[in-house]
C-alpha cells in the first residue's frame, strides 16, 4: 500500500536539507538553462517547495517578469515564502498539481520537479500543465525511476527490502522512464529527454545519498515500515563502508522538455 509523505515541519527540514546539496543545486541550474528563459518572462514553478526554485527563477526573469509558486503544503509554502521575502515578483500559493490557479495560455514556462511521482492521477496533472502553458510555451519536467538506484552495502538483500519499501513514499516510483506518452495524449510535443545522475562516492555531510539516508531512515523508522534495530544496522553498514572509503551511490533522474504547440 502506497504511503505517500504529508509534508509537516520535519518533512520540511529534511527535504530543505536535500534542496542544499550541490547536487540539487546543479540540477536546478540545468533546468533553468533548459527553460531558456528571457527576461519578463511568467514561469510557474508546480510543487515548489521550499522555495529554492521561485528564487532562484527570478533572478533569471528580472524584476519585469513573473513567478508563480504552487504548493499542496502549507508548511513547504511558509519556507518558501521566507526565502522569496525580498522578491515581488513571486507569488505563492496553496494547490495541487491537478488544479492548479493559473488561467488558460497564461505562462511562458513551468517546472515540475519530482512532482508527478507523488501525483495519483498523474495525467490530469499533465492536462493541467498543458492548459496553462502558452502556445509555444515550455516546460521541463523532472521524475525519478527508482529501478536506477545502485546503493552498494555489505547486505544486499537488506538493502533491497529496504530500497523497495521506502518506494511507498510516492504514487509512482517508476514514473521517469514512463512520462513521454502523457506528455504526448496530453498534446505536448516531448522535444528532450536527458538523464540527469546523481553519484556519490562519500558520505559527505552535504551529499545528496547521505541526506536521502536519512530520510529513508526517519522514514521506516516514523511509518513503522522497518524495525528501528533493523533500520539502525543498515545505516551502521553505510557508514562503516564509507569509513573504508567503499561508498557507491548512484540514482538517475530524468529532464522532459516539453512544448505546447
């Protein structure tokens, strides 16, 4: 049964935490170089978290353009909200993916950002986007399929149990290698695919596997998916194999690029 993650105040911090690293980092900036973006252009940014993304597009868009920040938590909202405090050109609001409070043909460009994963009806969402979108208009797209994830451990089958049931956190984990044919029913021409892998050979403070450890960790551990014994001997191995200098993990995501005609 599918447990997808609510959002609450330690939701936040944890996924904040994850924003930081210079992986998301580099992962946001090619987005943005993919959106092509000009001045005083609207861009909608769909599930926009803590805030990062808004930010980080306004700056891209100048003081003549125009941010929409979308949201189904409150909490993530208020962290966004603190971090676009000095930019009048973002607006934040409370909704979902499958309604989102946008008029018809009304933005140059949009993201969605490991959005749709967590969507149920993923191809209203997709009809959303394509409703909002301008003629000519861009969007870029960014969904996990977690059949990509290596994460090597002295305890294989551990870590595969592990693996495969913190894959109930979203809707669809397999959605990344999934999504051009709902681009295409939704009338989206998918103009580019482009894999987008994240590697790490440490458990640095900083890098993006330790951060997701942790929250598969708090996330077994608050669900009662895993025993806390059990939880606490897989990160016990983790970090002794880092120890050894025997870090392996890598996960793969994938960039739609996407247009209304």
């Amino acid at each position: 049964m599918t447990e997808t993650l609510e959002f609450d105040d330690n939701e936040v911090d944890r996924e904040t935490a994850i924003y930081k690293t210079s992986a998301v980092a580099t992962r946001r900036q090619r987005i943005r170089e993919l959106l092509l973006l000009d001045r005083g252009e609207t861009v909608l940014s769909v599930g926009c978290g803590p805030g990062f993304e808004p930010a980080e597009i306004a700056e891209e868009v100048g003081s003549t353009g125009r941010v929409h920040g979308v949201d189904r938590s409150r909490s993530m909202l208020a962290s966004a909200a603190g971090r676009c405090a000095d930019l009048p050109q973002v607006t934040l609001s409370v909704s979902d993916a499958t309604a989102l409070p946008v008029a018809d043909e009304s933005v140059d460009a949009a993201t969605a950002v490991q959005v749709y994963e967590y969507v149920p009806d993923v191809e209203t969402a997709v009809a959303e986007l394509a409703r909002v979108l301008r003629p000519g208009g861009q969007a870029v797209i960014c969904d996990t399929d977690f059949d990509s994830l290596v994460w090597r451990s002295t305890d294989r089958d551990r870590t595969q149990r592990v693996l495969e049931t913190f894959t109930d956190h979203c809707e669809w984990p397999h959605l990344g290698s999934e999504l051009a044919s709902v681009f295409r029913e939704a009338g989206l021409h998918v103009g580019r695919i482009e894999p987008y892998t994240i590697c790490n050979t440490e458990l640095a403070p900083d890098a993006f596997a330790t951060r997701l450890m942790e929250a598969h960790a708090a996330y077994l551990v608050d669900r009662e998916k895993f025993p806390p014994e059990k939880v606490d001997a897989w990160l016990a191995d983790l970090k002794e194999l880092d120890d050894d200098g025997k870090t392996f993990f890598s996960l793969t995501q994938y960039l739609y690029v996407v247009r209304r005609p």
